[in-house]
C-alpha cells in the first residue's frame, strides 16, 4: 500500500467512532443495535418533518479482529446507504466468522451517486470523463485507502468491496485513483456477470438505481456476456427509485413496503415470465426482504419463487 497517500487521507478525515470486536458473535449482536439505531434517528428526524439521507447519518467504522485469522483482511465501504452497509457487515461476519479480519467503514458523506451521473455523467449515453464524476471517484478512493488502514495497519494486502452497486460507474476513474495502491478491488459487477454465467437464468429483470440504469452499469456488461434480461419501463424505474429512497434510505418501513408492493405488482401485470432478479442496488434486497414478510400475498409468492441474485452476495462469496 502507498502509505505517504493513504495517510495523507488519513489527515484530512476528522477523527471518526471506531467500535472493534474481537469474536465474530459479538459483532453481530452490534451491529442489530446499530442497525436499531439508525432507524431510530431516522424516525425522530422524520417526526420533526426533516428528510433522511445516506449523508444524514454519521460517519463511523466498525472492525473485526480476531485473534488467528487465516485469509487476507477484507474492507467494506458502506454509508451508501448505511443500512445495507450493516447489513453487509453483518453478512460478512456471518460468513467468515473469525478467519479474517473485516472492517466496515460507513463512508455516508460521499454524495448520491445516480445525482452525479445524473447531472453532467452521461454525455450521448456514455460516460462522460468529467469533473464531477473523476472528483466523486477521488471521494471514494479516499474511503478504500481509509478502510485499507484500517483493516491492515501494517500496509499488507487486502481486498476491498465497495458496498454500493451505482458506485461502479466510476469503477475505470477509481483504478486510475488506486493504481499504487496494494489494494484487490471486488467488483459487484464482475461477479454479478459470474454468477449468471455460472447459473444461468432465461430471463433476469434487472433492477437497479436511475443512475446505475442509465449509465448501463449492468445492462452493457450483460449484453456483452450474453445475458438476457430485461429492464422496468421509465415510469416504473421511477417508482422503484421512490422504494429505495422513500423507502429503504429513509429507514421507513411502512413506505417501502407501500411502494415496494406497487412496483413488483405492476411488474407481474406485465405477465412477463422472469425467472431471475438482479438486484443492482444495495437496498434492493432489503426491500425484497421486507416484501417477502410483509408484501401482497402475490408479490410475496413472486418473491419467494424467482431466484434473486444479489451482487454484494456474490462479491463477498468471491472475496
């Protein structure tokens, strides 16, 4: 790892909450009170009428070090949003219990990134090399080199996964930013790609932020490989959007699952015959989670029966 660089970023981060654990149990018991707790900050903000955003929460890292690991550290950049971050980590103890060390570090102060692409990163349906996009890149290089630290302060080699699926448009800009750096990068895409090739499916709908549908995150790589799939119209995309930010973001369960409900009902009255999710945002499974408990009786039974590939999940399985 470039040290010089990476502890210059180190200095220009304010001091942050670092909680470690010793035992992969322990964390887990952790981060559901975290978990709890960023719902109930949420509700206090929504009660005062005040919106609830990814950069509306604090920054904080969260690290496991056990005593005799046996693979490389991994890191995880979550905070985009902080739900699925914890729940990343959370996975991710789960997994590999005591046999690496994991740090995940809640970048939330990172701005939207389907805002970026949005406003001035698509030029004629490509990416467009701009200010914006190349400084948002630099925004998240800085929160690898950060949790690169963290997750191995002797500067050996780790992998990094960064926990937000709409991120990855900046994916070649944040190489360039890291291309000193003695750090694996584990793109969800890639593995997305992987899993469908490897277990393939007729017919994958492929869900996935405004941003991340517009600048073809997914949907040029799965042309590329092959993969059929289709995408929900602009009105619906917009009303998947309104999940996710109404919704899941804002931590209010009761407006996810209203709208939640609405999208994957005016999908099946498509009658078309998907036997496959991507589910290209990382609130995406956490929507479809409440939905299965909580959905329509038939949008729970769609849930329950179409396999749902999830990209974090596929990452942290080749991590």
């Amino acid at each position: 790892m470039a040290v010089p660089r990476a502890a210059a970023v180190l200095l220009e981060i304010p001091p942050l909450p670092v909680t470690r654990f010793e035992r992969h149990d322990i964390a887990l018991e952790a981060m559901a009170g975290y978990a709890a707790a960023l719902c109930e900050r949420a509700s206090r903000r929504r009660s005062q009428g005040l919106s609830v955003t990814d950069q509306d929460q604090p920054e904080e890292a969260f690290c496991l070090f056990p005593s005799s690991p046996l693979r490389p550290p991994l890191a995880i950049v979550g905070g985009m949003g902080p739900l699925a971050g914890a729940a990343a980590f959370r996975r991710a103890c789960a997994r590999f219990r005591n046999s690496r060390a994991l740090v995940l570090y809640q970048a939330c102060s990172i701005p939207d990134r389907s805002t970026v692409i949005l406003n001035g990163g698509i030029s004629n349906g490509d990416a467009a090399d701009t200010a914006l996009c190349r400084g948002l890149a630099a925004r998240l290089a800085g929160a690898v080199r950060w949790s690169a630290c963290l997750a191995s302060p002797a500067g050996r080699p780790i992998r990094c996964v960064l926990a937000c699926n709409s991120a990855h448009y900046f994916w070649r800009w944040l190489e360039d930013e890291l291309r000193t750096d003695d750090v694996q990068m584990v793109s969800l895409v890639e593995c997305s790609v992987e899993a469908l090739h490897s277990q393939p499916c007729k017919n994958v709908l492929l869900l996935a932020t405004e941003g991340a549908r517009l600048g073809r995150v997914f949907s040029t790589p799965f042309r590329n490989s092959g993969i059929a799939f289709e995408e929900p119209s602009p009105t619906l995309s917009h009303l998947l959007m309104s999940a996710i930010f109404e919704g899941i973001k804002s931590l209010d369960r009761t407006r996810a699952v209203e709208l939640g409900n609405q999208f994957f009902a005016a999908i099946l009255e498509t009658g078309r015959d998907f036997d496959g999710i991507l589910a290209g945002c990382t609130e995406i499974p956490l929507l479809i989670d409440l939905l299965r408990t909580l959905g329509s009786r038939r949008v729970a039974s769609f849930l329950a029966r179409v396999r749902i590939v999830d990209p974090l999940e596929e990452a942290l399985c080749r991590a």
